[in-house]
C-alpha cells in the first residue's frame, strides 16, 4: 500500500517522512531532500524548526549518560548534538521511549549504525537550496518556543533524567546498555565539575530511583 501524500509538515508527518526516508537505504537523505523540495520553503522550514525543537527537548543529561555509554567512553558536547539526531533519526517510538528510560535503547539499532543520521538536517539543507538563504536568518524566537512548547507535551521525562550520573551510578542506571556496549566495565569520563549547569543539576536534580534502590542513596 502506498503512503499517503504528504502536503503539510508538522509533528505527525515529520515523523512519517522520517519513517519514509528509512525505507529507501539506497538514498534516504536524498529522497527526503526531494520531498522537502517539491513541498517548498515553508514546509522545509518547519522540518526543520521540528528537528530542532526535538534536538532541544532531548537534552538530558540522563540520556547524556547513555550517549556516552554507547560511545563506550563518554561523549563530549558536539558528541551529544550528533547523538539526538541520531535517535531522532530511529523514529518517534525509539525517541519517545529514550526519554522516558534510557535504557531502552538497548533495544534500538547499533549507535555506530550512521545511515540515516542526516536525515534530521534536511529541513535546513532544502530551505537554503530552495531560498539561498541561511535558515537562522528567518528565525522566528516566539514561533519556535510555542512550536516546543506545544511538543513537549508528548514527552515523558524519565525518572531521574535530569541528573548527570557518574560511572558508579551507571550501572545501575542503565543495566541493559552498560551490558550491551560496555559489557568489560564502565568508563564514560567525568564531568565538567566546574560548569554552572552540572553544579546546578547535582544540586536540584534528582537520581533514578533505580539507583536509590541498588545503592541507598539520599538523593
């Protein structure tokens, strides 16, 4: 059965053109590049604005702690950027589930599996080809917030998602994917100590109670 034509980009059918794009490993950035095209330089662009509100709304350091994990040796910050649009790249129920556990996703495909991490970058790449204009420079602020706002509200935050874990956390944190990808032992590399946002996170920012249950931990 043939899918249906889409005409209009917005949470459902980004989602789709995603799950489209994969079916054609031969070229699936270029055939969502195509389709991104014929629709036009609105709809490219709220491609895009959802790639980034997405990209955005993944910025856990829960799921920090198991991008590094499945680096097998900690992921530094561009590291990270890669990492989300990788797993927004695994589709909407893979995306969904990371954020509500991480560790499930040592049930998605390999990270070193790259094939389809373009394919959330496409928006930007259609718009500049379609306009000759950089993508940022028609950044509408209040426009994407709203556009944020309005898809978090399908996103359920794990229990202690929030909090940057260190190695001797992580095995209890994420059992699975510690078995899966570093299966000799634990070593993400550690934290920057001296970041207001790490200090902020430990102080105010709860763990998994995963943890608490393995270890007695306070906090």
């Amino acid at each position: 059965m043939n899918a249906p034509t889409i005409t209009e980009i917005n949470k459902d059918t980004f989602w789709e053109l995603i799950a489209q794009a994969k079916e054609h490993p031969g070229g699936p950035s270029e055939w969502l590049m195509e389709q991104l095209v014929d629709l036009g330089p609105a709809q490219a662009k709220k491609f895009d604005d959802i790639a980034c509100a997405y990209t955005s709304l993944a910025y856990q350091y829960g799921l920090w702690t198991a991008a590094s994990v499945m680096e097998r040796g900690g992921c530094s910050d561009d590291g990270f950027i890669d990492f989300r649009g990788w797993l927004i790249a695994q589709g909407k129920d893979v995306y969904m589930a990371a954020l509500k556990d991480p560790d499930s996703l040592a049930d998605a495909p390999d990270y070193q599996d790259q094939r389809f991490d373009c394919l959330p970058h496409m928006g930007n790449r259609a718009y500049e080809e379609l306009t000759g204009r950089e993508i940022y420079e028609d950044f509408d602020p209040a426009r994407y917030d709203a556009l944020k706002a309005e898809l978090k509200k399908d996103i359920v935050y794990g229990d202690g998602i929030g909090y940057p874990y260190d190695a001797a956390d992580v095995s209890a944190y994420l059992p699975r994917l510690c078995r899966r990808y570093m299966p000799e032992g634990v070593n993400i590399g550690a934290w920057n100590l001296t970041s207001p946002e790490i200090k902020a996170a430990r102080a105010t920012a709860q763990k998994s109670r995963k943890i608490k249950k393995d270890r007695g931990d306070a906090r």
